[in-house]
C-alpha cells in the first residue's frame, strides 16, 4: 500500500517542524508549499524530511491557491495542514477545491481578520470587549474628541498576529502613535494587509487560551492554558502554564463562548486556540480566536502533561480518520520564556540548566551575536524551557528558580556615529539677520602698528582692488557710547614704487591712512572676539589724523610739519 502523501503550507517554524516530524515518522510522504526565499532558510534536518515541495507566492491568494491545488492533484495529496496563522484562509479554500476535510471558506477570514472577527461575534452572540474599528487617523482624533474611547483601551493592527503592533493606551495622548505603530506593522510573506486598526475596551481579570479540537462540526475542549503576559504598554506573552484549573460553572461558561466563538470563525475541521478574559465574578470574555493549535509550544506542553499527541490527531482529522484525544497523563507543564529589556548584541547566555526528566526543553532561539531588544512582540524572545511535573504550583515555583539562575549578556549598541564638531567661525550677518555666503579672508602679513605693536596686515593682489568690506550692525554695542569698536586691519600701499614720498617711508602725515573697515565682532558664549589675524581698534567717531612712524620702529615718533 502507498503511503500517504499530505502537503504542509509552511514548514518552517517549531510547530510545522513537529508536524513534519510526526508525519515522517507515521510513513507518511511529506509535502511544502512555501516561498523560494522561505526555503532557502530550510534546515538540513528538515529537508530530510520532506518529498517535494511546491513554489508560489502567498502575497497573492489566487495563485498561491491555484499552485497549491494543482500540485496536490499532480501528486495524489490526501490531506492539507498548517499551522501558520497567516495561512489559514488560503488552507480553507485549498481544502474545499480539492474536497478535502477543511474549515468553511465563506468564514475563513472570520478567524483571520480581528475586523470580521468581532463582526461574525456580534451575529453569533460570543460576549466581547466593545471594538472600534478605526480607518485614519481622522477618524481617531473624532472619536477622542467626542468621548467615545474608554481609557485604558488596546489598540491593535486588524490582521496582525503574535502580539505584533499590540500596544495599552492609557491617555489620549498615547492613542494617537499607538494607532501609528499598529498600522505601520509589517505583515508577513509581504501580503497586503488590512490596514485599519481596533480600538477595543480594556478587559481586566486572569487571562487564558482555550485548545480545541474540532472534527465534523464537534469540538473537544483538551485544556486551559494560563498565562504570565508583561505588564507596561506592550502586552507579552513570557510563559504558559497547563492545564490551568477553574471552577466547574466558570468553565462551563468559558466552553460556551468558546464554542459560539468556533461556530462563528466556521472552523468545522483542524484545531482552535481561543484567547479570553476571566473577571474575578467569573464573567468569560472572548478577546479572538486563531483556526490553528497554539504557538509558543503549547502543543509540547500537551503532549508532556496529558499525554495527548495533538500532532498526530491533527493528521488524523485532516485525513478524516478519528483523532484519539484521550488523555493518558494527568500532569503538569510549563514554559519560561528568555527576555531582555535592553538592546544590544547577545554575547552569551548562562546558567541555562541541563535537560533532564522534569526539563524536556532548553533551547536558545537567538544566536550569539545576534541584535536583540527589549520584548515588544512574540518574536523578541530569545528562548525557552520547559517544565513538567505533578504538582502545578511546584511546576511553576520550580521554572521561576531555574528562570532566576540564566544571566543575559548584552553588549550595548553603539550609539549612531556622528561627524566631528568643527570648530566655530564667527559669522557674518547682513541687516536682516540672515545669513549670507561668506568672503574669503584676503592674505595678510606680520607689521607694525602706529603704537609699536606688532599686527596683521591684509596683502592685496596686484592689479586688484582694494578690497573693502561693509560694516554691519552688531546686535550691541561692546564699547562705552560715543566710541565704537572696529576691526582695523591697515592696508599697505599696493608696491613700494607706488608710495607717497613723505619723511618717514609711510603715507604724509597731512593725509589719513587707507582702512579696510570689517564687520564688527559680536562677543559671546557663541561667537568669540576673532584673534589674530585681525587686532580690535577703539577710536573716537572723529579721530584726529593718524601720526606715522616708521614701519620698522617700535616706538612712535613725533609728527613733523609740512
């Protein structure tokens, strides 16, 4: 006989690699319908296990489906599965073209789209939190304006998943980017995504998942998952704890809303994983449901705690065989979740404890030197561990213990490099305070002054004007009234053979000497008085006609007569 041939759509991550896993080792003929850039990132281990695989693009739902059904006929698939929550309509229309045991199509996107989630809860009478489903930000800032969003509130992207773009708003300032950051989330595979976004009232109490099993329209409740989620804006889910106790007419009330929550999303075939909120009065809430079994390795702890093998039953039904669902252990199971608050590059992780008969699973997801950050969604987890026993609250007391032994250790990132600070120049600023290009400095040369003191003078080019610079206003007067304060750099005659004869080399003592007026220097914390090239004169408005001396002289010599 022929073994059977069933076909995966995704088999990438822990949970499809379980299924791939389990399939294999039942004789089954293993298929993937995945992304050429998706199987390039295939494990060794995993290749192994698979027959064929199948090439499309899930961006596009028709060809992806239309691919997936031809190749499934070409090659005599039996049975569809997945386990990737973005993948469930496609697996719902795939299954009812082929005629294979699937969920409704009609309802697929009721449990993949939040919008026609809460649409499909209202018609079916499923008890949940009052949503708003926001198309801009417009919108947004009416609703605040008129009172109609009740503070605290979670704001949440329509076809998001894994806590991803998941944000507390406790203010109305604090709506407006939340609602940014759940529209601008990425989805994956590149599918064009709905891009409005829920704002949905705050459910306080306990919150837990309910796993199910549903074949032929029958749904078989196999336990409550609790969870340790983060406290702070963003919601996190860092551990799961099963089978979690209730009291009898609580749960019954939660199988019930579940159940109407089942009915509602069309899942009539494959697994369910409800997400609700317990009140203290044992008032059930139903935040969303997924049509596939729960990540984070639920279906580990499961399989550890009651002995059910939710893998193999998820064949079972896809092949329309009956699931064994009978729990042959009454145990407990936990999983701890590594996180870092900080961001950085992991350089090492310690204290990680030895797998043994109450430690399943210890296993390191990121790799080191791999950038990490602070827990903002599902993927952000570093790893995890596993922890079984008989009694719940050891179990628990027991993960914590092994939890507060591992040290993380992060190497900071540098902060952005940024250019060296160049050294301030002062400017030049016209009337109107604006800025205006700037005017080389001409070149200058060491000289005397009139009062025996060295300074720089500026050395014109031959057969160039002199070049003569506006004086500007300052922003105020540095000087006492009725002086001001100039740059004065003196400029000497052009060549030696064009001087003014006069008794002493220089200019005549009848006639004032040729300046070069400068902007005047601002002083300040931000603009120092220039040095150097440029020496500050203090005259009177009408100076008297400037002595001259000899150049080379370092004292002044008295001013002769005509």
């Amino acid at each position: 006989m022929t073994a059977p041939r069933v076909l995966l759509l995704e088999a990438a991550g822990p949970e499809s690699m379980a299924l791939a896993a389990t399939a294999a080792d039942r004789g089954y003929q293993v298929h993937s319908a995945t992304q050429p850039a998706t199987q390039l990132t295939y494990s060794p281990d995993l290749n192994t296990l698979l027959s064929g695989c199948v090439l499309t693009d899930f961006s596009r739902p028709d060809t992806a489906i239309r691919d997936i059904v031809e190749y499934a006929r070409r090659t005599g698939v039996a049975a569809l599965l997945t386990v990737n929550e973005y993948l469930t309509p496609l697996l719902a229309r795939a299954c009812a073209a082929l005629g294979l045991p699937g969920n409704d199509p009609a309802r697929a996107d009721a449990a993949r789209n939040k919008a026609a989630m809460h649409r499909a809860f209202a018609r079916h009478g499923v008890t949940a939190p009052t949503t708003l489903v926001v198309d801009d930000e417009d919108q947004l800032r009416r609703l605040l304006a008129a009172g109609r969003i009740a503070f605290p509130c979670v704001i949440k992207p329509a076809d998001g998943a894994g806590s991803t773009g998941v944000t507390i708003a406790h203010t109305a300032a604090a709506a407006i980017p939340a609602w940014h950051a759940a529209r601008a989330t990425q989805r994956m595979y590149g599918m064009a995504g709905d891009r409005r976004v829920l704002v949905q009232d705050y459910v306080a109490g306990t919150e837990y998942s309910i796993e199910s099993l549903t074949q032929h329209g029958r749904t078989t409740h196999l336990c409550a998952t609790a969870k340790t989620v983060t406290l702070g804006a963003y919601p996190v889910e860092v551990g799961h704890s099963l089978p979690a106790a209730m009291p009898p007419a609580a749960e019954k009330a939660v199988h019930h809303q579940v159940e109407r929550a089942i009915a509602a999303a069309g899942i009539r075939n494959g697994a369910s994983h409800t997400e609700m909120m317990l009140t203290p009065d044992g008032h059930c809430t139903v935040i969303e449901i997924g049509a596939r079994i729960g990540a984070g390795h639920i279906g580990a702890l499961i399989q550890h705690a009651l002995g059910i093998d939710p893998w193999t039953a998820l064949w079972d039904i896809a092949l329309g065989q009956p699931a064994d669902l009978t729990a042959t252990r009454h145990d407990h199971a936990t999983v701890r979740f590594l996180t870092t608050p900080h961001t950085g590059h992991l350089l090492a992780v310690t204290g990680l404890p030895e797998p043994g008969p109450h430690i399943p699973q210890v296993r390191l997801r990121a790799a080191i030197g791999d950038q990490v950050e602070p827990t903002r969604a599902n993927r952000s987890r570093l790893g995890h561990l596993i922890v079984t026993g008989p009694d719940a609250t050891a179990v628990d007391r027991h993960a914590e213990r092994l939890l507060a032994r591992i040290t993380i250790h992060i190497a900071p990132s540098p902060s952005p490099r940024r250019s060296p600070a160049r050294p301030h120049r002062p400017r030049r600023m016209t009337d109107d305070r604006s800025l205006r290009p700037r005017t080389p400095l001409p070149r200058t040369r060491t000289g005397s002054d009139n009062r025996g003191g060295r300074v720089r003078r500026p050395v014109p080019r031959r057969g160039s004007p002199p070049r003569v610079q506006p004086r500007l206003p300052s922003r105020r007067p540095r000087t006492a009234p009725g002086r001001r304060a100039l740059l004065l750099p003196v400029r000497r005659p052009a060549a030696p053979h064009r001087r003014r004869p006069g008794p002493h080399r220089g200019q005549h003592p009848g006639r004032p000497r040729m300046r070069t007026r400068w902007p005047r220097p601002v002083a300040g914390p931000h603009r120092p008085r220039p040095t150097g090239r440029h020496r500050l004169l203090t005259r009177r408005r009408r100076p008297s006609p400037t002595p001259c001396h000899h150049p080379g002289s370092r004292r002044p010599r008295p001013l002769r007569g005509r």
